[in-house]
C-alpha cells in the first residue's frame, strides 16, 4: 500500500485480487455511482453485475472522440439525473481515456467530488493512475484542456491485465521503460532482463507496475503542478505525442512513447549529449515493444510530425522544450532550436531508423 | 491594495481610476486575450480600443444561458484559434456572468492559465471578484459545475459603476448588506446611514466595496473551499438561489439575496433564534432595496420555490443546512427540518411578507 501526497488530498493505491473484491470496498457504496469502460462492463460482467448498480452507472467506450469537451455534456447529465450529490462518490472503472473523462467530472461537478478509481490498463496501473492529471481534447486541440486533482483512492487490481490484447500490454511497458530509464542504469537492466523472459502472461508484470509508481512517486508529490522536476516525466512524450497525432492515433500511446524515447536519445547523440552506443543498445531492446508501428511511422507525413511537435502545449515560442538524456538517470530538458537542431536530427531518425 | 492568500496562488487588488489606465497595466500584453461582456464593449468602446486587440479579443452577452457548459466549446475555440497559449494571459472585463466563465475557462485549459480580472458590476467588485469560485450551468442544472481558481490580479476601476443600471447597483448592494450584515451591528448601521442618504450617483459606494471585500477576506482565506466558516456567506443564499430559479432569474442575483437575507431573519424568528424585533427593522431598512421584486416572487409557484430549496447543491440529506441568524455578527449554520419547519415558515413569509 502506497500513500501519495497532493496538493488536492492525499491518496492510497490499495492491491486488490480481484474487481469484485475491489468494488466491494467502495466508499459510501449507497451514493456512488459508476462510471465504467465498455469493454470491461462486457468482459466482468458478472462481477460487476455483484457490485454495481445498474441505474448509477454510465458506461462509456475508450476512443479518443470520447474524451472530447463537446460530448462530456451527456455524461454529466446522466450522472446528475441518476441522482448524484456532492456527497457522493464517482468510481471510475477502465484505462487512460475513462479515467480522464472521470477525473475532469470529479474535478468540476460541485467544485470536486469523491472520486475513487480502479485502473485497468497496464497503462493506467503503472503510470497514469498516480500524478493528479486529467487531459481532454477539444476541436482538433489534443489535450489542452484538464485539470490536477488524484483520486481519493487507488484500487489497483492486477489480475484485470489478463483480459488486455498484447498492444495493451506494450502500450503500458512505453511507461514502464521510460519510468526505469529514468530511474537509473540497474534499474533498467533488470527490467531488460524481466521482459527478455516475458511470454505474454502477467509474469513480473505485478512488480513493475509497483517499481514504476515508485519511480514517479517523488516526481508528482514534489512538482505535482508540473512547472519543474516533473517535466521530465516527458521524456519521450514531445515526439510521442506528435507521432500519435500524425498517425491520427494508429499507434497506441505508450508505444508512442519507446518510439519517442528512441528518437530522443537519437537526438542526443546527434547534439553530443551521449555516445551513439547508448542509442544503438536501446534500439535493440526497445525493438519487441514497438515493431511494427515504425512502420506505420514511416508512411506518416513528416509535415504533420513536425506541426504537431511545434504545436505541443509545452512549447513556448521557437525553440521547444526537449527531455534529451545523458544516460539512463541522466534525463535533462533542454532548449532545442528547432529548424537547425529539432527538425534536422528528428528527419534522420525518420528517414533511417523506422525500418 | 488588499493581497488574498489562495491555495492555487495569492493575488492582489489593485484599484485603477479608469479602464483605460487598469488595461495598460495588463501582464504580458503581447501575449494577452480578452474576454468582454458585450454591454461593456458598447459603453466603453474608445476606451478598449487604446488597450485591447480585436483578433484577440472575445466578446460574451452577460446572459445566464452564456453561462453553461454546452455553450463553452466556441469560446474555448475562438481563444485557441487566435492564439492563446499556455503562457499567455486571459483578461476578463465583464460581472459575475463573463467572470464565471472566464474564471472556469482559465482554470481547465492548460491545466491553469493565469488571468486578470477587471470586474464591472457592483456585486462583482464588491463580492464576487474575490474568492477563488466560478459557477456554470448544465442543462437544468444551475451552477452544479464550477472550480476554485482566483485571477492573478484584480483591477479594481470604481468609475465604471457609473453606467450601471440602477437595478444593477441594488444587486451590489445586497451582497454588501449581507456582509455588513456578517460583520456586526456596527458595520450595518454605518452602511444603513450612508445608504439612505444615498442618491443614485457613486456616494460611498467605493467605500463599501472596500469594506465588503474586507469582511470578505477572512472567510476565504481560512476556508477557499467553502467547506466551513466560509458557509456563513451563504447567508440569504439557499432562499435567494431558490427565488431567482422560481421566477426564471426574473430576480437579480443580489435583490433576490436582499430578499433571501429577510427570509431567513424570518426562519429565525419563527425558530425562536432572534426577536421579531430585528426581522421588523430589517423589513424597514432593505425595503428600498428590493422592491418591487417582492410582488414577483409573490406571483412565484411555492412548489418550485421548494423544489429549488431541495435541489440547492449544499443540501445532501432530507434536512436544510440554511445560514440563519441570532442578529448581525451572529450567524450560524443550522439544519432545519424541510417539512415540519421550513416549509410551514417560508410559506408564512411569502404570504404575508412579499405584499
């Protein structure tokens, strides 16, 4: 069990074995009310049939047009005729996209509810879970608008990972990867030496997903506004996030992410900041967790990967911020100017590197 | 100049002697946008055009339906298609309508984006402009959304009171009696005074909107979340709130507080917690105040100025928290029993008291 501090209130992750059992510990059961992926109302049907109450409960497909500002008006008025009050409690059941839309709601509906989550994406788990942050798109701006505000708990259950297709689970591992790279050198290898072994099942996957909280632990409680040291949580994202965007998101976000780790280190090297060794290692681990969306990368417009990159909400003017690493533990944000350093390095990365 | 701890960021309250000289002392005007109620555009057109730049300037009607959820998404659009980045500026000029949503739509888009706020009605400078809240509507769900997110500045421009309509300046006003109300005997017969001798013209309206601010600051400053002692300035508000909806927003805000605040002295003097005395006096000295809204709230259903009491978003049980009193200085938060107490007072007050 592990405590996190934020600015909002301090949060518990609690391991579960099970939804059923997770569920049963809802807070204020009699005034919850559910908000549930609809794969996973579909897969733990009866399990949730034990738990949750029909005539409270919103179920809401994980696609990006869901978490779009322009359709979060139906939800909220589901809720509120359902009868939920501001001494309620919202539970938000599923992956990165309902736990956005369910955070956004919790943070606005009465000036902040009750919110109590249970990830079920290795994704969700290792990573987003923890940290505060919500993200919704609106028109065709990604991500621009969300808010800080954690669940009041975590109800973390493993054992929903064996019903995730292996994209997903790859998906997670980008997180992972990034979260151990930046820990440190050892921290890294034995998660290369894990996953080298890794067929499929759960595995040390229970593991990791805890190693990666603890990684970002210290990040969110210090910096959970993301104004300094939790910037470099991003490591790999600048890129990601334009190659999800010029893929018109055909490739799963943290898979994304091990392709934006790559570029970055590439970068590195291109600007003297690690010796080429360290991008030709990764590359070589990192290939199982991303092949064959380089592919998919390859035939995107580089135009729309280079807009997309200048268009980041983290860049300010004409240089754009970069996470660019000196070894593993030793990520770093630097200015990067874009037409004569970015663009040059990220073109080479694309035009020999996504075979 | 009064500075306000917040919890997100303290902020200053800078008074200006007119609009022109408060915009010119905008932050980071190069990356400034404007949000303007549409009134204020009219009446001071010269003036904003020296400080303001059309591309990026937004104009909103004050009207209640401008104030919900659904019609946020062009705002939010307009704002990013001219331009606004994460560190640019959002200034806001307008009342308690354009502040809602300028104050809801900094809160959410980049996760928190600094604004200035240059509040232009009496109840917005006076009350409103401090204190961290923004409220919006959803469908038929009046100010069930909102945050706590102050502005980075307040400027302060008492002149433009002047153009205000007089209703307008009688709203103000029931804020500020209400928090003389709040501040003790002493505070309300001074403001009484100078209220009768009050003619039309500013008088010593800057004078109350200083000292209103000033009973104001404590409560927000121990209690920004309004989860306790910041309760007390609901005093009024449960019947106000209720008497705006049951008329359609026919009442404006402030009056339907005035009247809000001489219902629940009437409670109190039924529940026995304050003379009838004080309740007689009371009626006296706000009649002015908020006549002749008492003849519409007398044409008003009872049924759905009940249903609203219900349906207030402090009430989670099937008692009413209501503000009530023990005279000025004394207020205290009580729950009445809807049916055996409230109803059969409040209907009292309506039929023999809104004459």
């Amino acid at each position: 069990m592990l405590t996190i501090k934020s600015h909002s209130h301090d949060y518990k992750v609690e391991p579960y074995s099970s939804l059923g059992a997770a569920l049963r510990t809802v807070t204020a059961l009699e005034r919850a009310h559910f908000l549930i992926d609809a794969e996973i109302a579909r897969l733990y049907a009866d399990e949730l049939a034990q738990a949750v109450v029909p005539e409270r409960t919103v179920i809401v497909p994980a696609s990006e047009e869901q978490k779009s500002f322009e359709v979060l008006t139906p939800i909220f008025l589901q809720l509120l005729q359902a009868g939920l009050k501001r001494d309620g409690n919202l539970v938000v059941v599923g992956g990165g996209v309902v736990q956005d839309i369910g955070c956004f709601i919790a943070s606005v509906l009465f000036r902040g509810l009750r919110w109590e989550l249970v990830p079920t994406t290795l994704l969700a788990q290792a990573d987003s879970c923890i940290g505060s942050k919500s993200s919704i798109n609106i028109g065709s701006y990604k991500n621009q608008i969300g808010t800080f505000y954690p669940p009041h708990r975590v109800l973390l259950v493993v054992a929903v990972l064996a019903t995730l297709p292996p994209d997903e689970i790859r998906s997670g591992m980008g997180e992972i990867i990034k979260l151990q790279l930046l820990k440190g050198e050892e921290d890294f290898r034995e998660l290369m030496t894990d996953l080298q072994e890794f067929q499929g099942g759960l595995g040390t996957v229970e593991k990791w997903v805890l190693r990666s909280m603890a990684v970002k632990q210290p990040y969110i409680e210090e910096d959970e506004y993301d104004r300094g040291v939790r910037n470099l949580l991003n490591y790999g994202h600048t890129f990601g996030h334009a190659y999800e965007s010029a893929t018109h998101y055909g490739i799963p976000h943290g898979i994304a992410v091990t392709l934006g780790i790559l570029t970055a280190t590439f970068v590195s090297v291109e600007l003297g900041f690690v010796p080429a060794a360290h991008y030709q290692e990764l590359k070589r681990l990192l290939a199982p967790w991303h092949s064959p969306y380089g592919g998919l990368l390859r035939a995107a417009s580089s135009t729309g990967i280079f807009q997309a990159i200048r268009h980041d909400k983290k860049n300010t003017g004409d240089a754009v911020n970069c996470i660019l690493t000196r070894g593993p533990g030793r990520m770093e944000k630097i200015k990067v100017r874009f037409q004569e350093e970015l663009v040059p390095a990220v073109s080479r990365f694309l035009a020999t590197e996504t075979t």
